[in-house]
C-alpha cells in the first residue's frame, strides 16, 4: 500500500513539473536557425533530356525487287564507299537484258529493210517523173509515186525512234541488272541491318530498307528537347554537361550548335529541339541512348554565395516581439500596401509632375529637394506626398499608410507588388482588367494622363492597387536624345539607323541562330537577416546567377565568408501554436500583413 501511494505522489511530482513546465515554456528565446555564406563556383543551367545520334545517317535500299543471294556486312561492320555490302538474284534481270538486246536487234533490222524501201520508192518517183516530163505518165501516176516516196522515208523515221527506245530499254535493263549488286554509298558503320540472306525484297512505291549506315560515330549529337519557358536562353556554343545510364559515373560534355523552330507539343507541353555536338573518341556514346543534360546559360568561379533559403527569409512582427526588438522602420514603411482595396492617387508621374495612378503604401525613398534633384538629373523621382494615414485616398483605400512619409515614384502599388514582374503580355491583361471595372470619369482621367506623359517625355507611370500590383512606375526618368527618346511624331531618335544595322546583320546572315545576341547579365535586388547579439540586423544584397540552392553576391562589402545569415525564427507562441509557424513562410499566404517592399515601388501584403 505505501508503495502505490509512492508511486502516485512521484507521478503527481512528475505531472506539476510537467505542467510548470509546459505553463513557462513561453519565456524561452526563438530558435533561429542560421546557414553560412560561402565562396565557390556557381552554375545557371538548364535541365532537359535528349537522345543520342550519329551526325550523319544514310539508308540503304534497293531500286529493285529479288531475292537476297549474298549478305557481305552485318552489324557493326565498318565499310568503305563503293565496298559491296549485299547482292540480289540477277536472273530475271538478265533476262530483262536479254530481250531488251533482243528487240534491239529487230528494231535495227527493221530500219534497214526500210531504207531498202525507202530507195525503192525513190527510184520509180524518179523513173516516173522523166516519163511524166515525156507525156508518157500521168499527173495522176507521177502524183501517187510521190506519195509512196514520202511514206516510205516516214517509215524510216518511225524505225529510228524504235532503235532509240529499243536501246533505252537495253541501258535501263542494264541499270537494274547493275542495281542487283549493293554497295555503300559511304565510308561509316553498319547500325541497323534489315534483311537476311534468302529474303525477298520488293521495290514498289519506295525502296526497301536493307542497311543504315552512321557515316562517323567519333561525332555524335544529342536532340534534346528544351522547354519554351527556357529556350530564350539557348545560344549556339554554350557548354552542355551530360551523364547516360550506361557510364553513370561518367560526364560527358559538348556545346549547343543548333536551335530549331520547328516546335513540338505534347499536351500542351511545348517543346523546341536543340541540337548539342558531342565528341566520342572511345566510341562510349551509342546511338539511341538516353542524356540527362544541364545546358551551361551563366558560370561563375570563385564568388560569395548566400543561401537561397536565406533570402526567401521574412521575418514578421511576431518575430520581432519575441525578440523584443523594434520593426525596422523600413518595414513599418515598406509594404504595408492596403488589402483589396482600389487604386490610390500617388505620388509625381514624371517631370511634368503629374500624378500616376498607383495605390497604397509608401516605400523607403528620398524626398524634398532630393527627389527635385533626382527628377532634373532624369533619375527616378520619388517625390510626391501619400494620402493622410488611414484615410481613403481619391480612388481607393490606402492602409497603415506613415504620415509624412513618401511614396515611390509615381505613387506606391498596394497588395502583392508582383505587377512589374510579370510578362508584357500579362501586363497589358491586367491593365485592361483594372481598366475595365474604372468608371467613365476615370478610366477618361487615366488616359489624359497618360497622354499628357507620354507627349512631355516623361516616364511609364505604372498602374497599381487592386489585388496587389505594383504602383507608379518610371516617371521622371528623362532620357537623352541620343538614345532611345521619343522624339515628335512618335519615332524613336536613332531607331532608323540601328533597324538598319540590324537588317544589315540580317541579310549577311546564314541561320537565325547567329542573329541572336549575348545574354544580358543577372543582377537582381534581395534581402538577408544577420543574428547579431540576440538581434535580427538586415542586410541589403544586389544578386547575380544562381544554381538554384546559392545565388551570387555581388556586393562583397555586404557580407563575408563564413558569416551566419538566417533562415528561419521559431518564437515560443509557434510551438503553442503550430498553425502559426507558417507566418515567415514565403509559399504560405499571408493575410493582414504586409511583406517587405521590392524595388520599383512594389508593396508586399494584400
């Protein structure tokens, strides 16, 4: 008895510690997870598969139909030009030649009997016309020797054309006879070979298949099939790095020599075929065999990288209270765009200072006489005041807006901030869907804006708010002259000569894939969090290429090798509540908050 109550006054110890315990586990500090930044080489490439082939491939049939007598290569065989590499019966050709000699003859022997009439009808024309001359024929006999000659040498004409065909049918039987005997056409290896000795073979409507010839297996290439969404990337002469199943352990290389538009779609899986040059000196490379491809498109050696995981890293304002630390005030500025709300009236458009339609939060710029001189030297402008802080502005709502602060050129984008990255096609979507649910005076306001922008010079203010896409846009930025500027009449200056300089490359060119021009370079804009002294410190990155698990850092002075960038914070009220652990996901949805800003003017939150 005394042992059982033991027992229950030691599990009733172990269920208050337990619970004291669990009461308390909100004091502990964050789990933050960090990775290091590294220096090594990164690579950009492109993934795809293809098949192996020989460069040149040749068929080998026959025009003539028999049965096959001998058989001089098999697989594999390496054979030389003119090399007999098969025969067929030649009996019944020969027989073919035989008569077709035959019917030469008669045909010759013909045309001389015809010549002797031909003679004999000339010789009573002329005995006839003397007699005729003599009032001893006449008009009519004289008429009818006439015509006998004349049928007679027109006999001799139809004897001659038979020699010909009967001569024609002598060289064809001669061809076929001669076609019975199967050469190569030239100097490679046997890879396929179709027929045994013994078999017939027919030649009807198309020659049958007997043998195909690799013309040189030390130079193979490889069809891959490369996506639409990357085949903007394919260059002649980019490395291509490649394994098979038969060499797993093996690396093979070569380099894109061809782009062909002819496209293949397979449900709705658009394809384009690229051609890669593969050397095979040691004859490893079969044709047929299956490559696992990474097309080269960028390669950097020796360079900082940082974690991918790092910079897809949002911290949120729960973070910061766990870490009882302030939000960065370039948070409280950025992104904090209203939800689904309408476009907001933002800031100057352009140098004539009019406003862009664009909604929502401000972003982190300079402002006052900064932004007037930015805007003179044909700089992004960011001058312009946002609405009143909680107010609705003109054409919408624009929430947690900072009083005093600035908007982003031609005004800051509410919601996700995703518009200046999409495609022009998805662009000009959008803009026509906001178009549409405007109403006359607006949608009529917009386009003298717009008009009023486009005629002074000034920038593309952008078209923001909504569901979330980014605001304002380029106003300000004044362009020289020189360049690309709109000049009267809607023509772009120097547009004529480079139109000019381009059909000139044109017409020297041979193929379209020498038209296409280097790739730009990679250079994007990112964020990592440094855990220092308990505390989350932002770094602001300017990024290159990436391989998919690191991307380059461009700016050295940013960070340093070996130093830790987080990745993820787990605050004690995520383990109370698991659901929450999801608030500095960046593949999660988030509602209510606002993310960090991009640049440009694009707000994060929806």
């Amino acid at each position: 008895m005394k042992k059982l109550i033991w027992i229950v006054i030691l599990l009733a110890v172990v269920g208050g510690g337990a619970a004291y315990l669990y009461a308390n586990r909100g004091d502990k500090e964050p789990q933050v997870t960090t990775l290091k930044v590294s220096r090594g080489d990164l690579v950009d490439a492109v993934g795809a598969t293809g098949t192996l082939q020989a460069v040149t491939t040749v068929t080998v049939g026959s025009q003539v139909s028999g049965i096959v007598n001998e058989l001089d290569a098999d697989f594999n065989s390496i054979v030389k030009k003119d090399q007999v590499i098969a025969k067929l019966d030649p009996a019944l050709l020969q027989t073919a030649l035989e008569t077709a000699n035959a019917n030469l003859v008669n045909a010759q022997a013909n045309l001389e009997k015809q010549k002797a009439a031909v003679l004999d009808a000339n010789t009573k024309l002329k005995r006839t016309q003397d007699l005729f001359d003599k009032q001893l024929e006449t008009k009519a006999d004289l008429d009818a020797a006439d015509a006998t000659a004349k049928q007679a040498a027109a006999a001799e004409k139809s004897m001659d054309s038979q020699i010909v065909q009967a001569q024609a049918a002598v060289d064809k039987a001669k061809v076929d006879l001669d076609h019975t005997i199967i050469t190569a056409p030239i100097d490679g290896i046997i890879i396929k070979r179709s027929v045994d000795r013994g078999q017939t073979v027919a030649a009807s409507m198309q020659a049958p298949e007997l043998f195909i010839i690799a013309a040189d297996l030390t130079k193979m290439q490889v069809n891959a099939n490369i996506d639409e969404s990357d085949v903007g990337r394919m260059r002649p002469g980019q490395n291509v790095t490649f394994r098979v199943d038969a060499y797993p352990n093996e690396t093979f290389h070569g380099a894109v020599n061809q782009v062909r538009l002819n496209p293949t779609t397979v449900q709705n899986v658009v394809t384009y075929s690229t051609i890669i040059d593969v050397p095979n000196p040691d004859y490893k490379l079969k044709p047929g065999m299956t490559a696992n491809l990474n097309v080269e498109i960028a390669r950097r050696t020796n360079v900082l990288r940082v974690p991918n995981a790092a910079l897809r890293f949002r911290p949120t304002k729960d973070i910061f209270d766990a870490l009882k630390q302030p939000m960065p005030e370039e948070l409280n500025r950025v992104g904090r765009g209203g939800g689904r709300g309408q476009n907001a009236q933002g800031g100057a458009g352009g140098p004539s200072g009019q406003p862009a339609v664009g909604g929502g939060a401000p972003a982190p710029q300079p402002s006052g006489t900064q932004a007037a001189d930015q805007t003179k030297n044909g700089k992004q402008a960011p001058s312009g005041k946002n609405a009143p802080a909680g107010k609705n502005a003109p054409a919408g709502q624009s929430a947690q807006n900072q009083p005093g602060s600035q908007t982003a050129q031609g005004g800051q984008g509410g919601g996700r901030g995703d518009f200046a990255n999409l495609t022009p096609e998805e662009r000009q979507k959008r803009m026509e869907e906001r178009l549409a649910k405007m109403t006359p005076e607006e949608r009529a306001a917009f386009e003298k804006q717009r008009q009023e922008r486009m005629a002074q010079g000034g920038g593309r203010g952008g078209f923001g708010g909504g569901q979330g896409n980014a605001g304002g846009g380029r106003g300000g930025q004044t362009p020289s002259l020189a360049g690309n500027t709109n000049a009267p009449g809607g023509r772009k200056v120097g547009e004529s000569a480079s139109a000019t300089k381009a059909g000139a490359a044109a017409a020297k060119a041979t193929t379209i894939d020498s038209l296409f021009g280097p790739l730009p370079s990679v250079e994007t804009r990112g964020r990592a969090w440094l855990y220092v002294d308990k505390q989350l410190k932002l770094v602001n990155l300017r990024l290159g290429i990436s391989d998919g698990t690191n991307t380059e850092v461009l700016n050295d002075n940013a960070l340093v090798e070996g130093q830790d960038v987080v990745v993820n914070v787990i605050t004690p009220d995520m383990l109370k509540n698991p659901g929450s652990s999801n608030a500095n996901n960046p593949l999660m949805p988030q509602r209510g908050r606002g993310g960090p800003g991009g640049p440009g003017g694009r707000g994060g939150g929806r």
